[in-house]
C-alpha cells in the first residue's frame, strides 16, 4: 500500500481526453467545443444550429465523447426534460444533455452515429431547435 | 420519438424518505413506486447528511424489463440507463434524480432496493456529505467496525461469519460514511450480501439459494443476509475501528498497527475521481475520509475459515471495548 492516491478505473468515461477544441466568440458568447473525435468537432463548430441566437443565451460550452466502447443497439430516439436539463438518448450508447443554466452540451455519442446526423438531427432536437414530432406523452396528465 | 417533459407532468405521489442518512424528496406519477420506495425508506432522522430530489416519470405504456445497465459522466451529471426505456440523469450539483422508467421496472422492488438506491446513494453522496467507502460494517453492542479490503479479500464472507458470531450486521461490501456533531456514522442499505461461489462450502444454507450474474458479469449469491442467515440487521452505526483484511495462506491470524495515511489512501482508492466541477463536494468528502482515517486502524493478516477469521475478530473486538471502557 502506498500513500499515493489510486482511483478506480474511469468507469463513467468522465477523463476521456478531448484534445480537439474550437471556441470563438467574445467572453460572454464564447463557443467552445470539446472532443475526443476531430469530425465531431468539426463538424458541431461548423453547423449553424449552435451558432443560432435563440438556441442559446450567452456562451455555450460543448463537449461531446466519440464512445468507441459502449453499446450500440437501437435508434429510438427518447428526450427527457426536467428543470434546467433535457436529455435526449439515442438507442444505447447516445446520450446527449442540455444544461441551460449552466450553458452546457455534454454527451457521449455512439460509434454508430454519424456526425452528419449528430449536427443536423440530435443536437437541433435537443437545442429545442426542430418540431418534436410524433410526441408520446400520452400516458400522463398535463399541468 | 417519445418526449418526456417531468415539468409537464402532475408528479402527484411526494413523499419525503430517507436512505441511509440521506433524505430524499420523492416526486412520482405511480402509486406503486411510491409505496414501494416508502418501504426501502428507514425512519426520518433530523440530523441526516442532506437531501436530495428524486422526480420519477413512469410510462405505463412501456413494458421493458430492467435493462443491461449502461453509465457514463460528465461534468455535474451521470446518466443510468437500463433499456432503452429507463433512463436515470443524476445531477450533482443540484442533488437530483430525474427519471424515466417503465411500468415494469416501476414496480420491480428489488431493482430499487438492490441496485438504484445504492447507485443514487454512490452518485449523489459527495454533494450530501455521504461517502461511500469500500468496506463492511459491523456493529457490537453500539460500536462499529469497518472491514477493508480489496475485492477478493473475504469482505462478504467474513461478514457473514460475524453476523453469525453475534455482530449485528450493517453493509458487506460498500458502507456510507456521514458526519454528525463531530462524529463519523456508518449507514447500510438494504443492498442484498453478495457471496463468491465458493462461500457455499463454509455456509451451507447458501444450497438453498442459487447462482446469479450480478451487475458487474461476476457469478454470485445475492442474498438477502437476515432472511438467509438470520442475521440481525442494523441501518447505522459509530465505528470505532478500522481493520483491513489481508488472507494469507498459512493457517492463524494477527493485528498490526497500520498508519493513518495508509488508511487514507486505501479510502481515496475506493472513491470515484470527481471532475473539476465537483471541486466543492471533492473537499467535503476528503474531510469526511480524513476522519474515518483516524479511527485506530488495524491489519488483520488471517489464513483459514471465515468462522475462524470471525471468532478472531470478535476476541479482537472485545478487547479493545475492553480497553476503552475500563
């Protein structure tokens, strides 16, 4: 036994490296993404929807994980919303999470998932930029 | 695509729980998850390590059973996902819990008990002063004794033979820590005792129970420890001890002092790494570790039977209640 820390390995991916980052902007609106994944970040700085005024106030921080490990099944697309947070799950392995407060855009996204589909589809549904179609939110009672 | 706005949504079932040491603020559309969760729930203590939310969406329409577990993190949050349908987001920084889950799972009691408590319990626990360490407890006549040791060591195993051995038993593998008034507590949940295949051959009421893939792919018993032993359960307690385990192969046993740094960083080991965003709740849990670390620690070096390794301890135990008491 040492007295040097050891730490469990990074089960949640929380220290996945993300040596690709873009930002722009002034302090206040500065866009900046982070990624493991140089199309990711190429592809997310260059699409219009986080640029766009009325999908963000102020800066936003995005910072998006290529998961070459998790699973892959599925593409249903799924979106939860509660409070500051929305959450949109894409079949197994994509997860994506809009925290408005804290101008946030984190997410891990499936080696199945093309960025094409990352940019044009995921980010602008969860943004709240795209209709929701065929909403299913039958089985409750509405406020 | 199906959108769950929780916000939207009449949550009509609030409760407030309380899961070892940590109260928590239940908001839920089902009436059976909410009675389900008020029976894991253990009785209100005003001096609890702190609070969280819990907002739970159940979809009716959903019929999936509990799911592959599959998590990641970032930042403040970690999302759970079992299927494609139950779907948990933990956010640190605001202590809560928002859920979406099917019918089925709703009312699978053991899933909440086994797994999410615990999970949401390990998740949330650095924002609310609670740490999880990875060690057993056990108490005795009022006085708690922590149990380290890596995986493999014989935690669960030992456990059992103490609860046996006239210990009353609070946890077996992860324990949470709180401060109260200057003093550390130990909280257990309800998580079921999970034994290697081979405990059968020293407890052989395990024949009654059979094998099964627990969440990280190992094949085990996962038993409930007062139903398959008898043992007397206990939801918290003060330790006073610390020993980590250590088998050896040769037959006997012996206690050596061990130094508070070591036990520090035993502790520091078996935490999650929290990220820069969690800075504030990193500190707290580093000073809730540095007391446990200064409970007088001890390594227990033993080659034989859990029942001898127990009937070692115990003679250890009262000894030192001895010493302290006299």
């Amino acid at each position: 036994m040492t007295s040097e820390p050891r730490w469990h390995p990074d089960l949640l991916r929380r220290f996945v490296a993300t040596p690709y980052v873009f930002s722009s902007g002034d302090d206040i609106n500065q866009l900046r993404v982070e990624s493991n994944d140089l199309e990711i970040a190429l592809g997310v700085r260059n699409s219009d929807i986080i640029h766009r005024k009325e999908s963000r106030t102020g800066g936003l921080l995005c910072r998006l994980i290529r998961d070459m490990v998790g699973p892959v099944g599925g593409s249903e697309i799924s979106m939860l919303s509660d409070g500051p947070l929305r959450i949109l799950q894409q079949g197994r392995g994509t997860v994506l999470i809009h925290d408005r407060e804290r101008a946030e855009l984190l997410g891990f996204v499936s080696r199945r998932v093309p960025v094409e589909e990352l940019v044009s589809s995921l980010i602008p549904r969860l943004l709240g930029a795209q209709p929701e179609e065929k909403i299913d939110s039958t089985a409750f009672t509405k406020k | 695509m199906s959108f769950f706005s929780i916000d939207q949504t009449v949550l009509s079932h609030s409760m407030k729980l309380c899961f070892a040491g940590a109260g928590c603020d239940l908001q839920t559309n089902s009436v059976d998850l909410a009675r389900a969760l008020e029976l894991l729930s253990i009785a209100a203590d005003p001096l609890r390590a702190g609070r969280f939310e819990m907002r739970v969406v159940v979809d009716e329409s959903s019929v999936e059973a509990v799911g592959e577990p599959h998590f990641r993190g970032l930042h403040h949050v970690v999302t759970a996902s079992f299927g494609s349908t139950n779907l948990f987001v933990f956010d640190i920084l605001r202590r809560t819990l928002s859920a979406r889950v099917s019918g089925v799972v709703a009312r699978d009691d053991l899933f909440w008990k086994e797994k999410l408590i615990p999970i949401t319990l390990g998740v949330l626990g650095a924002a609310m002063g609670l740490v999880p360490v990875h060690c057993a407890c056990l108490e005795w006549e009022g006085d708690g004794l922590l149990v380290a040791g890596v995986s493999g060591a014989g935690k669960s195993t030992l456990s059992v033979a103490l609860s046996e051995n006239g210990f009353n038993y609070v946890s077996d593998d992860w324990t949470y820590i709180s401060q109260r008034q200057g003093s550390i507590v130990a909280h257990g949940t309800s998580a079921p005792v999970k034994l290697l295949p081979d405990a059968v051959q020293h407890f052989q009421s395990l024949e009654r129970h059979s094998l099964q893939v627990s969440m990280n792919g190992e094949l085990a018993y996962e038993v409930d420890i007062a139903e398959a032993f008898g043992a007397q359960v206990e939801r918290e307690c003060q330790p006073r001890w610390l020993v980590f385990l250590e088998r050896i192969q040769e037959a006997g046993a012996d206690f050596t002092p061990m130094s508070s740094a070591e036990a520090r960083s035993y502790l520091n080991s078996s935490v999650e790494r929290l990220p820069p965003q969690l800075s504030e709740a990193g500190a707290m849990r580093e000073r809730t570790i540095q007391s446990v670390s200064t409970l007088p620690c001890w390594r227990f070096r033993y080659g034989g039977t859990p029942q001898f390794a127990a009937n070692e301890l115990r003679e250890f135990v009262v000894t030192r209640r001895q010493e302290v008491y006299a």
